[in-house]
C-alpha cells in the first residue's frame, strides 16, 4: 500500500536524484574530453559531429553515473529530512528507519533494472559508435590552417609557404609551393603575390598566382643522367590543391570493432565464452596427442614378443650406462644431432601452443569480467544506496556541502575497488568473479553497519561527542601525570 509518508520520500528523492544524474554525467563527460582535447582541436570537427559524439559517449557513461547519483541524492534526500527533524518526528511515532527506507529502497532496485536494460542493450552499441567516431577523429589530419613563414605540408605531395597574408585572408605575398610528388627532383613555385580561396564544395584550395616562376627538373625516364632543366615564367597561374584527406571524415565501418567483447550483450557473452572454454578444454587434450605422435618409435608395436636377444646384446645391455653404448661410433653424431633437432621442434611447438592458450584464457577472462561487470555496475545502485540513506540519517545535513564529500569518499572507494578487482582479475590473480565483486564485499558490510547504527540514532558522524571524548582523555591524562608527580614527591 502506497501511503502519504511514501510519497514524501520518493519526492524528495526524485528531484535530487535527477539534478545529481545530470551532473554527475556533465562532469564524466567533461573528464573525457579532458583527456583527448588534444586530439580534438584543429581537426575542423562540426558541431554535428561533435554533440553526435557527446550523445554516444554520454549513453556509454550512464552506468557509472547512475550509482553517483543514488548515492548524492539519498544522502541529500534522508540529510534534509534530518536537518528538518522530520526524520525525529517520523521516528518518534513509531515508524522504524527501515520501514521509511522501504520504498526508496523499491526505487533502487528499479534503478537497478534499468541500469542492467541499459548496459545490456544500449551501452554495446553506444560503445561500437563512440569507439569507431574516437578512431576516426585521432586518425584524421589537423585541418587546413596556413600561416606566415612556415611551411606548411600537410597535403599531401605539397609543401607551401606564405611570406605574408592581408588582413582578409584572400590576398597573399611571397608565394612559395614545393612539389614533392618526385622522389628524385623537387619541381617548385615562386611568385609575388596571388589570391586565396577555398572552392565551393569546401574540397579544394586554389592559388591564382601572379608575376612569378615554376622551376621544373625532369629526368631520364630510363634511369640515365641525362636531365632537362625548365624555367617557366608566368603573369598568372592558377593551382588547385586537394583538401579531402585533410580533416574528419567517417572512413572506419562500425564492423571493425564488432568483435570486442564490450560491444557485446549477455546473451552474445555467453556464446563468447562458451566456445573458449570449447576451444581451450580442445588444446588442452590435443596437447599430450601431439607430443605423444612426435616420438618416431611410437608408431611402431613391440615385434620382439618373447623371443630372447642375443648373448653379446645381453651383456651389452648390462654393461651399458647411457643410450649412447647402444650406437655404433659412426651412428652416435647423427642420432645425438636429430635427438636435439626434435626437441628443439618440440620446444617450439609446445611454447606456440601455450602463447595460443595464454591469449585465449585472456581473452576469456575478458569476456567474462565484462559478463560480471554488466551486473555489478547495476547491482552498484541499490548497495550504494545502502550506504547513502543511513549516512544521510546519522549525518543530519542537507544541501550540497557534506552529503557530497561523504559521497567523493564513498564512491572512491567503490571505483577504486572495482578498478583494482579488474586489474587482478585480468592478470589472473584474481578469478573474474572475486575481482568484480570485490567492490560489492567491501561496501556490503559498511552499508549494513550504518544500517545498524542509524536505527540505534548512534552519534557516529556527532563532533560533539568526540570533543567531549577527547576533553575526558585530556583530564584523564593529567590526572594520571598529577599521580605520577606525587609519587615521585
């Protein structure tokens, strides 16, 4: 039965929450572009291209926002209410903590269900955008900018230099354009001045250049030294420059990072898995096979039945200390030679196979941290929850100012945590279960003591009491010192 007291505390959680989810996501998404604004600038990237990619990178970082924000907003939300000692009142008619929690803790686990729907059906697709734009804008040349006095060669076979532009950009002086398209003779361009202009369709750059020369040097074409050297005077010229391999343009297909194991759903997971656990149980049995059949006696049957050796072989047999008495001194070089061959090709065999069986279990420890990573990102909301509303409660402070440094502290422990569980997940110190839950069995305990402490009204979080705990150490102290003055006396 959804009652009075109910919608009170969903509605003084909503607005918190939903103002703390879109902060939370700007600051995320101002992080990211912190970290590749540099290869982001001078890439002559459209404000299509760019909110395209805001939008792709914003869906990505929505299940780590969503744990933040239940944890802010629940602390502001039961922060307030103890401010406002409605909390005191609440609890002072009978209603216990736990049944006030009750339907934000509903609302979590809602939360949680969309968090899940969310990373599972549009996080990987979110992903393979995002990754594939990301590739694509680092990859692309920086746009076209010429300035005064430096070459400038980003196009490609041109290197081109500008003594000096007018205020409008159009009018340039002291023109010089290097052809770099020989690999054995620079052809070049020398003129006074000329004009400036990008064409239409924004692809090419043309120079009307006048009152100059273009020198050009042609070699044999059959590779002699003979060489005819031209000097071209012009009053006008006119030269195009191709600009379309300059700037962003979408050249990689989605496809190409369809194969990573973050661009996956569970159920594409699963699959995943599966077959490498198939493929490496398959190495693992071939393995003895294969070192069995390189043996060249293996394939032949003992033939001796129980016919007895010969008496010269027989005390050979027992005279000898090594495989090598057996041989004739003619024989032993030859064998000793292939015996090492064949180790060496076994050696080599076996190290391939396990470099092969390594970066399979990688990748399977992969998939599955990503499988586990699905849900524990999801689960993140209701137990950060569990840690919100009762810290909310013993703290008694609304607004912005303690709820959010108890929840920078909260959520450094859990990224952290989750961050160092993959790192040994991956390294194989961990198991991928132990190392994506270990976030969960750090902050489980914390959110149940809390718990406990917020229904007994503990003062955990009061100054007041550990000034008046530090004040009876002080007298204690003294009192103690006064003793041992008197003794001494």
């Amino acid at each position: 039965m959804f009652k009075k007291l109910d919608k009170l505390v969903v509605k003084a959680f909503v607005g918190p929450f939903i103002a703390t989810f879109f902060i939370t996501l700007l600051v995320l998404i101002m992080q990211f572009f912190w970290l590749w604004i540099d290869d982001f600038v001078g890439k002559g990237l459209g404000a299509d291209i760019i909110l395209r990619f805001i939008w792709y990178q914003s869906a990505a970082l929505v299940p780590l926002a969503l744990p933040l924000a239940v944890l802010l907003s629940s602390l502001m939300t039961f922060g307030n209410l103890g401010e406002s000692f409605e909390l005191v009142a609440i609890k002072s008619s009978g209603i216990s903590l736990l049944r006030f929690m009750r339907p934000l803790f509903f609302v979590s686990i809602l939360i949680c269900g969309i968090a899940f729907l969310f990373a599972n059906y549009i996080i990987p697709v979110a992903n393979l955008k995002s990754r594939t734009m990301l590739a694509d804008i680092v990859q692309a040349q920086p746009a076209f900018d010429l300035r005064e006095g430096v070459f400038y060669d980003k196009i490609e076979g041109f290197a081109i230099k500008i003594g000096k532009k007018e205020a409008n950009d159009t009018v340039i002086r002291d023109v010089i354009v290097y052809e770099q398209g020989n690999t054995v003779q620079d052809n070049f361009i020398i003129a006074k001045s000329g004009i400036m202009k990008v064409s239409e369709s924004k692809r090419f750059l043309e120079f009307n250049l006048k009152d100059g020369w273009r020198y050009q040097e042609r070699g044999d074409k059959y590779g002699g030294q003979k060489t005819d050297y031209i000097r071209l005077g012009f009053k006008e010229y006119k030269k195009q420059f191709d600009l379309s391999s300059l700037g962003f343009s979408m050249r990689t297909p989605d496809s190409v990072n369809k194969n990573n194991e973050r661009m996956y759903s569970m159920r594409q997971l699963d699959k995943a898995i599966d077959s490498f656990e198939k493929e490496n149980r398959a190495i693992y049995e071939q393995m003895p096979r294969t070192l069995y059949n390189a043996f060249a006696h293996t394939q032949f049957f003992d033939t001796l039945g129980s016919r007895k050796l010969p008496v010269d072989t027989s005390k050979r047999l027992k005279t000898a200390k090594t495989f090598m008495h057996f041989l004739p001194d003619s024989a032993r070089m030859g064998v000793q030679q292939r015996t090492l061959s064949q180790f060496s090709s076994m050696r080599s065999t076996l190290e391939s196979t396990l470099l092969n069986l390594k970066e399979k279990e990688k990748n399977l420890r992969k998939h599955k941290i990503e499988w586990h990573r699905k849900i524990v990102l999801s689960l993140a909301c209701l137990v950060l929850f569990m840690i919100g509303a009762p810290l909310g409660s013993i703290i008694r402070k609304g607004g912005l100012g303690t709820p959010l440094i108890f929840a920078i502290i909260f959520f450094l422990v859990f990224y952290f945590s989750t961050n160092t569980g993959e790192k040994f997940a991956k390294g194989n110190t961990l198991t991928p279960f132990a190392g994506m839950w270990l976030a969960t069995f750090i902050l489980v305990p914390i959110g149940l003591f809390l718990t406990y402490k917020a229904m007994r009204d503990s003062q955990l979080f009061n100054k007041e009491r550990y000034y008046r705990i530090a004040k009876l150490l002080g007298r204690f102290t003294a009192h103690i010192s006064k003793q041992k003055e008197s003794k001494k006396e």
